[in-house]
C-alpha cells in the first residue's frame, strides 16, 4: 500500500515542529538545570533528542520505501547519532 505524496509533506511538517520543539527545550536545560550541575539533566538532553529523532527516522524511512518521494534521511540520521554520542558521552564521564 503506497501512501499519497501528502503523507510525505505531512511527516516533513510534524518532524520540523518537533525538531523546534527539541530545541528549544534543549536550550532551556543547557541554560538552568544543565550548568547548575544536575545529574538527571545530562540524560534529558539526549533522551529528549532520541524521542522525537527515532520516530522521525521511522517515518522517513517508510516514506522512502512505500513512496517516490526521496525525505531527507541523512539529516535525521546526523541528528539521532549525535544524541546517541551525546549519551555515550555521559555515560562515559558518569563512569570515569
């Protein structure tokens, strides 16, 4: 079942407003609870990034096999890559 060419520009339009959403949060604790030292906030930051870049790179990739339209996937890869080494990176600290 192939989806309409809507779908497409539907995923594109939920994806943007989450990665803004993501943002903005993110700035939000880098800016208080991250500098004053809370633990709990260097897992958010990368939590928060991973909950809305993997169902991004799920619908991007089922636009891309049930579709002609050609989503820009490497974006949504860099992003959930980089939030994985960002908890990687935590965890690392965490343990040394």
């Amino acid at each position: 079942m192939h989806a309409p060419r809507n779908d497409s520009r539907v995923v594109q339009l939920l994806a943007g407003g989450g990665f803004l959403a993501v943002g903005i949060s993110v700035a939000v604790l880098v800016v208080f609870p991250f500098r004053a030292g809370e633990v709990w906030a260097q897992w958010a930051v990368p939590m928060i990034g991973l909950a809305i870049g993997i169902p991004t790179l799920v619908g991007v990739h089922r636009i891309r096999t049930r579709t002609a339209a050609d989503p820009p996937w490497a974006l949504a890869v860099l992003a959930v890559s980089l939030f994985l080494v960002g908890a990687a990176a935590t965890l690392v600290a965490r343990l040394l």
